[in-house]
C-alpha cells in the first residue's frame, strides 16, 4: 500500500493508475464499519484508495479534537490487510493552503439536527470532502449511513456542484447490543459503554414518540442533543460521559409504521 503525504504525491499517484478508483475518506481509528465501506469499493471498482486525515475544521469543540482517537499505525495496517492500494495523509498546511480562507457551505440542511448545535461543522465537513474529491477524483465514494445527514449533504454538493463523483451510502454496522460502530465509542467509560445501548435501543422502539424517547434518555442520564423523526427516518444525538471527557453519540434508524 502506498502512503502519500503530499498534494504532488497523490496528483502523481492518480495520473499513473488506470481503471475506475474507489475512495473511503475516514479520520482514522478505524473499526469494522470503515472496513465495509473499503469491502464494498473493492467490490465494486478496481483500485481503493483510503484517506486518513482529522480534519480541525469540522470540529466547533478544541476538546473534541483533542480527545479524538489515533491509532495511526494499526490504521494502516488495517487498511493495507483489507487490500487498499493506497492512502492518503495530508497536513493541514497541504490541504488548507488558504488557511481554510475558502469553504463550502450548504445553507439549509447543514443548520438542523447535528448542525444546529455544532456551529460551522458541516462546512468544515464539506470543504474537506471537497478537496479531497477533488485531489483523488474518484469514480465511486463510500460514507456510512451512521452518519445519515452528512451523506445527504454531500449527496447534495455532489449534485449541486456538478461533481463526477458517484456518492454511495453504506448500512451502519452495529456493536451486538446495537450500538452503533462509531471511532468515538473508544472514548466511552466502561459504565457508559454499558449503558449506550440503550440509545439504539430507545431509538428502534416504535411505540414511543420523539418525546417519550428524549424523556427515557433523560432519566437514563443521557445529555439529550435531539431525538428527531424526519423523512421517514428518526435522527439522535446524545452525549455521555463527564466535563473531563464528553463523548457525542449519533444514531438513526428507520421508521417503520
Ligand atoms: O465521517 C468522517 O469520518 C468525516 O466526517 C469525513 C467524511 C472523513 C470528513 O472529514
């Protein structure tokens, strides 16, 4: 697997391949919902290419960038196991050459469910989405549904910006007890890890309304962000953990009537 630190190296590394590439975009600690998303484009293109990279401008809390999980060296182990041909590992003065002066942001959408209470991060979100379409160009790109509103806005850039990338959403891959695959779970205190899946849990239960769910998470001890149904889906964000070390959770699933 080839490892490519600079915007020349991953130019260069394009222009020498042939046949359709797929691309999986991740921030590193990665766990077996990436590794489906990198099974699928195997399947489904020649050649993969992966994208390591924790983007600073998509997260609105220092703390959570701080606190963000790196396994660096398993990652690319992980990835070079899985059969990807290459990564990509780019700083933030490679990418950012502007000093994140550019940006693309997405009006509507982008200021409901996570966005509303996480300032600038679908922006930040966007933007490196952008760029890194850009630099790989590839014919196939893979996100995992877990992160529901993020695949749809960048379906929507996709679209908007006329871009030749066909965007594929992948199914969320979920811990036994239904939790979510997520690299923040790492971050959970084994009491929390014990309890979060009551949040899938609560959120799957048909019975319930919005209300009631948001009301159960409360009592649980769970910072409630939102419990939204929209679109025939029901969104949820939560954090646990205490002031040294909040961890956001989201989730969603579909509703069946
Ligand atoms: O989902 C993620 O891991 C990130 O938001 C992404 C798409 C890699 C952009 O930094």
């Amino acid at each position: 697997m080839k490892v490519l630190k600079s915007i020349a190296e991953v130019r260069g590394y394009r222009k020498e391949v042939s046949g359709s590439v797929g691309f999986v975009p991740t921030m590193g600690a990665l766990h077996q919902g990436h590794l489906s998303l990198v099974e699928r484009s195997l399947n489904e293109t020649d050649l993969t290419m992966a994208s390591i990279y924790v983007n600073p401008t998509q997260f609105n809390n220092p703390r959570d960038l701080a606190n963000y999980p790196d396994s660096i060296s398993v990652d690319q182990q992980l990835l070079q196991a899985a059969g990807v041909s290459a990564v990509f590992m780019p700083t933030y003065d490679s990418l950012y050459p502007d000093d994140y002066a550019y940006e693309v942001n997405e009006k509507q959408f982008s200021k409901e469910l996570c966005g509303a209470n996480r300032p600038g991060h679908f922006t930040g979100v966007l933007t490196v989405v952008m760029k890194l379409l850009n630099l790989v160009k590839p014919q196939n790109a893979y996100f995992g549904e877990k992160d529901f509103q993020q695949l749809s806005l960048i379906k929507g850039m996709v679209e908007a910006l006329f871009l030749e990338t066909e965007i594929i959403g992948c199914p969320i891959i979920r811990e036994a007890d239904g939790l979510a695959m997520s690299s923040r779970n790492l971050n959970l205190s084994s009491c929390d890890r014990g309890k979060s899946s009551l949040f899938n849990n609560l959120l799957s239960n048909n019975m319930l309304s919005d209300e009631e769910i948001q009301k159960e998470l409360g009592l649980a001890g769970f910072e409630v962000d939102y419990v939204v149904t929209k679109g025939g889906r029901r969104f949820g964000a939560v954090v646990m953990g205490d002031d040294a070390g909040p961890v956001r959770l989201i989730d969603n699933v579909e509703v069946v009537s």
